[in-house]
C-alpha cells in the first residue's frame, strides 16, 4: 500500500458555486456571522474569528457546487513533495506547485478526487489577528467540517484515506463516513447518494452558549432550523441546520469530540433517532431538509474551471 502523499494539518477552507452569491454573502455577513475580507465581480470571501484568512469562499454559477475544499500543509517544501506522490500515483495536477495567485495568497496545489471534486492543499496562507479567543459574539471561530455526498462512499473512503492519510474516526451504518485529519473527530464526511453534491458545510461556535445564541439570532431574524438544535453521536457534536439564500445547508456546530490517536476506535453507529440526535430534542430530519442535504449532482471542476 502506497503512503499518503502529504501530511494535513487542518481543514482551511470551503469555495461554494452559489446561485445567489449576492444575497448568500450578505446572508453569512449580516446574519451568519461571518466578517467579509474581500469582494471581487461575482466571488466574495470570509472568515471566522480565528487566525484563518478566509473559511468560506462564494462564486456566483448557474447551479449551486462545490468549488474546492482547501486544506493546510506545513511547508511550502511538502506542498512540492506532495506533487511528486501525487504524479507517482498518476493524479494528474490540476495546478502546478506554487504561489497561488488568489485571495490570501500562499504557496499550494490543486488536483481532483475521482468524482472530479478540486482540492487544494496549501501553506504560507496569510494570517490575520485573531479576534477575542473567547469570543463574545456569537459568531463562527472557523470551517468545523464539510459533508459530501458521493455515489460510492467505500471509493470515496479508499481514496482520502490513501492519498491524503486521513483517518476514518466512525461510521454510521454503512450510510456515512466521518474522516479526520487531526484531532477533530471529523473535517470531511462522505454520504452515500445517488450522485456527487454538498450536503452541508458546518462553522464551529465557540462554545455551546455561543452555539445557542447564535441559533437564537437567526430566530430573530425570522430564519429558523431546518433541523435542530441538537447533539449528534458521531462526533457528539452539537447541530443546528439551515439554508443560506441558494438553498445550501449551512451548520452551525460546538463541543466536537477529540481523538486521542492511540486510544481511539472506530465505531459503527445504527442509524436511529435516539443515536442522531442524544438530546432527543430535534427528532429525525424533515423531508425539507433531507431534500436541501441531496443538493443537485455537481459534475466537478471541469464543468466550470478556466485555471
């Protein structure tokens, strides 16, 4: 078996194709909590309070996607490294090792998984000041995970676990898998669907107050769950669930479990209401958001990407 290409550190950032770019970025501006960093024709991108430059990036498109999912490497030395194995595997790179020429710059590649979804990995991003550790505001501190649905999971697996050395923490039944790449219980989790879409992404909260209150804020502003609140057992994190104004689900999350490496054992989950959700107090999930979760089958980067 083939070692891992690159050593990840962290989940950076998620770029989503929007069909309301416009009115999604004032919706994670103004109501999310997310603070905007920069604006060009069509793109809009934005951070937590942590020191991550951006967490989410928007591009306006003709149908809702995912643009690519960025994760953290050390050095500019492992990102050149990490280009060799990935040509030594025959995964041809979509962009050569180099400066990246895009909103906080850094020093990256880019190549596709085989369902053609694009994947950055980078270092020497630019950092900003953090804001108040502690986080008064109940706003995001930084990308927890994202969710994606796959038509074969057990490939999908095979594939982040092989070449990027990520971890599977849990499964539930035979239906998702929750992978990690540091001490998250999971950054990435495949769901199995008839076809490729986004099925979630989820912004960490500082603490289960601040998962609360910012719930309470979307009520004020007339938005309410899609499902949620509540505490899942895979990860034991706390859920909320909602759309953005493209119908995109959007999470927000706290208190996700930590693994200790050696200590940790993969577990099998039964799918039941009483495992989905510990608290019991969001129920199963609605058709209405079972429906936003399937999303619509996203052809991958070679659909839109002009490099």
């Amino acid at each position: 078996m083939s070692e891992p290409v690159v050593r990840l550190r962290a989940l950076r950032s998620v770029t989503l194709r929007s069909t309301a770019c416009a009115d999604a970025g004032e919706f994670y501006r103004e109501v999310w909590g997310l603070r905007q960093v920069e604006q060009d024709t069509g793109a809009v991108w934005l951070r937590g309070t942590s020191s991550e430059h951006h967490v989410l990036q928007l591009q306006q498109a003709e149908r809702n996607a995912l643009g690519k999912v960025a994760f953290a490497v050390a050095t500019p030395r492992e990102i050149d490294e990490a280009a060799s194995r990935l040509v030594a595997q025959g995964i041809p790179l979509v962009t050569e090792p180099g400066k990246l020429d895009q909103v906080g710059g850094g020093y990256g590649l880019r190549f596709a998984d085989p369902e053609g979804r694009l994947i950055e990995l980078s270092a020497d991003v630019f950092a900003v000041t953090p804001d108040d550790p502690d986080g008064h505001p109940a706003v995001p501190r930084k990308l927890a995970h994202v969710v994606l649905n796959t038509a074969d999971i057990d490939a999908a697996c095979e594939f982040y676990t092989r070449v990027l050395g990520m971890r599977i923490s849990d499964w539930s039944e035979h239906q998702m898998a929750f992978l990690r790449c540091n001490a998250d219980h999971h950054v990435i989790a495949f769901n199995q669907a008839p076809f490729a879409s986004v099925n979630h992404v989820a912004y960490e909260m500082a603490s289960i107050d601040h998962f609360m209150r910012g719930i309470g804020r979307l009520r004020h502003n007339g938005i309410s769950p899609l499902w949620g609140p509540g505490r899942h057992g895979p990860g034991s994190n706390t859920f909320g669930y909602f759309a953005d104004p493209a119908g995109l689900v959007c999470e927000y999350t706290s208190e996700v479990e930590q693994v200790v490496e050696d200590a940790w054992l993969c577990r099998v989950w039964r799918r039941t209401p009483e495992l989905s959700d510990l608290w019991g107090t969001a129920g199963p999930p609605s058709k209405d958001v079972r429906t936003h979760m399937a999303g619509v089958p996203d052809p991958g980067y070679t659909a839109w990407w002009r490099g």
